[in-house]
C-alpha cells in the first residue's frame, strides 16, 4: 500500500510531467502543500526531498523550492536499435496492420519497436511520449493525438526537434511542428466517395465525422466541397459532427433526427469503416434496410467488412502500405537522409451497401 509520502511525492511528479509546473517554476510552500495533500510538515519534506534525489526539484535558501529542467537528452542513441511507436490505439481496427507493415521494414535491419498508445488522450500522450523517449530510442514515429485541437504536449515536440532525433508522423501532422509525414489525402478521398453516391443517384445524405481528429475534419471539408458543386440539392446535406471522447451510441441516437424528417437521408457517410458497422446495426435494429432503405458508406477498408451483410463500400486505407514506407522513412532518417512526406491518394472499394436510386 502506497503511503502518504509516495502518494504526494508521485502527485507532484505526475504535475510536474504534465506541464501544470514547468521548468524554473515555483512550487507551492510547504504549508500549501500540507493543507493541499492532508498531510503533515515531515511527509511534505520527504516527498519534497524525494523529488530532489531523482532532479525534479531544488531548492533556493529562503526562496522555495522550483522544478528543475528534468528533460533528459532525447537525442538520436546511436547505440540504440529500439524505435518508438506511439499511436492513438494498438490492438483493434487499422493499427495492427500499420504497425506490422513498420516491424517488417525495422526487423531487417535489426531494429525492435517499442509500442504505447494514448486512446487518443492528450494527458496519456504526454505519459506515453515521456516514458518512451526515457528509454532512449533511436527514432520515433507518431500517430497524432485529437490532430485538430490545440496540443498541450507541443513543448515536448519542440524538444524533440531541439534534439535532432528521427521522428514522422503517420496518418495525420501537428502543424506547430515540422516533421515528414505519411498521410491520406483524406478530403480528396471523401469528394469522391461522395460523388460515386451522387452518381448512384442519392442526393439527401447524411455524414457523421469526428471532428477531434484532424482526419475527420478533412473528411467532412470533402464531404461539404462534394456538395458546394451540385447547388441545386446541396440544401439537402446534413452532418453530425462529434468527439472520440463522446458517447458513441448517443451520437448514433442522433441519426433518428433526420430518419425522421420527412426528406430523410438516402446515404449515410461513415467517418471510418468501424463507425459505419455501428450504424448498419442500429438501422437493422430499426427494421430499417441496407442499402434497400439507406446506403451506408465508411472509409478505411477494415479487414471485416468485406464479409459483412451487406459488403461495405468504402475508402481503401494503405494501412500495410503506410508501416512499410514509415518504416523506409525511418531508415532512411537514421542514415542522416534527408526524406520526403507521402500521401496516399485512396481507391474506392464499391461493393453491395450502396443501392442505386431510379
């Protein structure tokens, strides 16, 4: 059982990692923390002198006590053969053939991976960026965390370029900072995924995007772009726009809305391929067919859902594709090269969840 000196001594850790204290910062009195953590003078002083001995904190005489620069020197280990793989999520979805395509390139070249996630979390991307770069990897590769919110983790990016160590960025960038990059042409992609429903004759559609993921936003910029060039029927779009952090299920609550109305959507737009499942079963449950009823699209091409009932039609994500070129890049970075970004222009999957319209 943690006791009460651990107990302050890893709050104030936790604090000063967070960014809440930065570097030179004063912390609070003793007496401040005394009354802050329920504890006495003696435990404040141990924790205090804790953080001391691991160079989180000093102390000036007669003056406090501030956060010391705890950073460590993050630059390129060149005895190191571990790269450091961070991405919102690891086991389920795209990321397990992401991950493969990197391993495979790294592997030859006798290179392991050293894997953490956020749950694309910022406060966990903090902690997981930390604890990987502590380790003193040679490289690192990222999947950004909530892309299109500010970052409070900027700093630590910042850092990381000051130390001139090997990193990129898969599926999306941090625009506050410059590093090479393996992308999707995401609102390329969505524009034509629209269009092909166009074409199929739907003119009421629906969208639902997540709008926390800079991918997301992408995706519904192609959506409205699709729109922007019929003017006659783009009074019939709708979108539902949400956070990774939402409730899914009151999101997909909230198609009910417009399946009510009496020009309901004839299509509905998927921000990616898991979402779309989501929905096809909520419209079954509602006796509601597809695409007999509503043709339901996602994106991403998730291994499954070709085998769905009906078969999804979707975006392609080079999911393999993308570890592999990451991995290339890598290499190629480690070598003192100087790379290139790549963006992927997606191919549209058609299959059955589309139903053309007289």
């Amino acid at each position: 059982m943690e006791n009460k000196f651990q107990h302050v001594k890893e709050k104030l850790k936790e604090s000063i990692l967070a960014g809440q204290y930065k570097v030179n910062d004063k912390l609070p009195t003793e007496s401040e923390l005394m009354a802050l953590y329920n504890v006495s003078r003696y435990t404040v002083r141990r924790a205090i002198g804790a953080l001391e001995s691991e160079h989180f904190v000093y102390r000036i005489q007669g003056g406090g006590m501030f956060v010391q620069d705890w950073h460590k020197d993050w630059s390129n280990d060149n005895e190191s053969k571990l790269i450091g793989i961070i991405t919102t999520h690891l086991a389920n979805y795209i990321f397990p053939d992401i991950i493969s395509g990197i391993d495979r390139v790294l592997s030859e070249k006798g290179y392991s991976l050293l894997l953490s996630n956020t749950h694309n979390n910022h406060e966990k991307e903090r902690k997981s960026l930390i604890s990987v770069l502590d380790t003193k990897v040679a490289g690192l590769i990222v999947e950004p965390t909530q892309s299109a919110l500010e970052n409070p983790n900027i700093d630590l990016y910042r850092e990381i370029k000051e130390d001139k160590l090997p990193t990129l960025f898969i599926n999306a960038e941090y625009p506050e900072v410059s590093f090479p990059s393996v992308t999707t042409n995401d609102e390329t992609a969505e524009n034509r995924l629209v269009n092909y429903l166009f074409e199929m004759g739907h003119e009421s559609i629906l969208g639902l995007f997540q709008v926390d993921d800079i991918q997301g936003v992408n995706r519904m910029n192609g959506f409205v772009r699709a729109y922007q060039q019929y003017p006659n029927f783009s009074y019939k779009s709708n979108f539902i726009m949400y956070q990774s952090s939402d409730d899914i299920n009151q999101v997909i609550n909230r198609i009910d809305m417009f399946l009510n109305e009496k020009s309901y959507p004839t299509a509905i737009v998927c921000y990616n391929d898991q979402l779309a499942i989501r929905v096809i079963d909520y419209l079954k449950e509602k006796s509601i067919a597809v695409p007999a009823d509503v043709s339901v699209v996602g994106f991403d091409n998730y291994q499954m859902v070709q085998y769905m009932s009906p078969s999804l039609t979707t975006m392609n994500h080079e999911k393999d594709k993308m570890g592999e070129e990451a991995g290339r890049l890598m290499i190629e970075m480690l070598e003192g090269k100087t790379v290139e970004s790549v963006r992927y222009d997606p191919e549209l999957i058609k299959r059955n969840s589309v139903e053309k319209l007289n």
